[in-house]
C-alpha cells in the first residue's frame, strides 16, 4: 500500500482519538474531565492536530491532510485531483477506527450517560441552534479561513508546522466553533458518526444522519472556494 495513504489513515485515526476523546472526557458521566468545559475541548482538538500531522508524516505522508477538504483544496489549487479519492478514503477509515478507539477508551461510561445527545456529540457534531443555511454558512466560512490561513504558513509539516496548525485550529474553535461545534473536516464528522451507529453503544439513539450532510457539504464547498481565492492571490 502507498505509504501516504497509511499516513493519512494512521494520522486521521490519531486525530480523532485525541479529538473525539477529549469531547467525552468532557461530557460523558464519571469521567475526571466531566465538565471541563469549551475551553478544554478547543485546547484538546487543537493539541490533537498537531500530533494528528506529526503522525501523519512518520507515517509516510509528508502531506498530511487528514482532512478531505484540505485535499479537495489541495487539488483544486493543483490540478492534480490523482492521490484525492485514496486520501479521502484513508482519512474516513482512519476516524471511524479512531472514534472506536474513543469507544474503547470510555467502555464503562457510556451505560451511565442518560443524555444520547451527548453520546452522539462524543462522535460528530450538532448545530447549536438547527438552522440549514446558517449551519452550512458557519462549516463554510471556518474552512475557507482555515485553508486560507494553511495557504500562508509554506509546509506545516516540518519545525513548527504543526504547532502553527494546531493555533489556527484552536482560534477557529473558540471563536467559530460555537455554532456548529466546527467540523471543518468531512472525515472527522462522517467516520465517528458511521462508528456510532454501528457500535454496541448502551442506548444510543439515532445518529442524525439528516444533519451529517452539512459537516460534508460546507467544509468542501469552504476548501473549494479558499483554494480558488489562493489560487486568484499567486
């Protein structure tokens, strides 16, 4: 198998691991993070792309997506869309093991956690007011700022490329996440919510999957659209 797509699938993983484990630290009963609040998530989410893409490259992808809008983005501003349908695969298969993982992590605490919302918000995310457009709006203009902003740093896989990233990803969580909780990566959202559905999760509920289009849909029109605005700038 081509080493990058097991960097991306390996990294993907690690990213969501991290990500989606600080999420149920947080929500989920009996944990010693219960409640710990936006701030320790952001932080977590942030923390967890940088190890995502330190991974990511050990692995054999220098590129270090993790993302199918950064790839999307990536070709877009390219042209070469040939490594795009293998990244985006890697990247979904590597955040549904590693929201497994986060399943794991947390076995016992899912039968004492009476709020399925919250079970659910420990896979993928859920608008804070449910309102189409305005949730789409919100996953599109933190993508396109944050391809934007990836557009700037040069490689951010190598020295401090990765800490950059994690910053960018943090201030986009605490000053955009509040509405949508900030997919911003298609991968992210879409592989833990296939996981939640199809693990033994104690009374569970549904997985919303007349919302999971919006966490696809935005983050790739938002890359699509950054990418050509970089494009337009060289």
């Amino acid at each position: 198998m081509d080493s990058a797509l097991i960097g991306e699938f390996v990294g993907t993983a690690v990213l969501i691991f991290l990500g989606n484990g600080v999420v149920a630290s947080v929500l989920l009963k009996g944990s010693k993070g219960e409640q710990g609040g936006w701030i320790v998530i952001t932080a977590g989410w942030a923390f967890a792309v940088t190890m995502g893409i330190f991974v990511s490259t050990k692995f054999g992808s220098p590129a270090a997506h993790l993302n199918p809008a950064v790839t999307v983005a990536e070709a877009v501003k390219s042209g070469d869309w040939s490594n795009a349908l293998g990244f985006i695969v890697a990247q979904i298969l590597g955040a549904m093991v590693g929201a497994s993982l986060v399943w794991l992590q947390y076995l016992p605490h899912w039968a004492i956690t009476e709020d399925k919302g919250l079970k659910l918000a420990c896979f993928s995310t859920a608008p804070a007011i449910r309102h189409t457009f305005a949730n789409f709006l919100s996953e599109f203009l933190a993508t396109a700022l944050a391809i934007i902003a990836l557009g700037s740093f040069g490689a951010i896989s190598t020295g401090l490329g990765p800490f950059v990233v994690g910053i960018l990803v943090w201030s986009i969580g605490l000053s955009l996440g509040g509405t949508t909780g900030y997919a911003i990566n298609p991968a992210r959202d879409l592989g833990p919510r296939i996981a939640h559905a199809l693990l033994p999760i104690p009374d569970k509920g549904s997985s919303d999957w007349s919302y999971a289009w919006i966490p696809i849909a935005g983050p790739i029109a938002g890359g699509i659209v950054g990418a050509l605005i970089l494009n337009l700038l060289k």
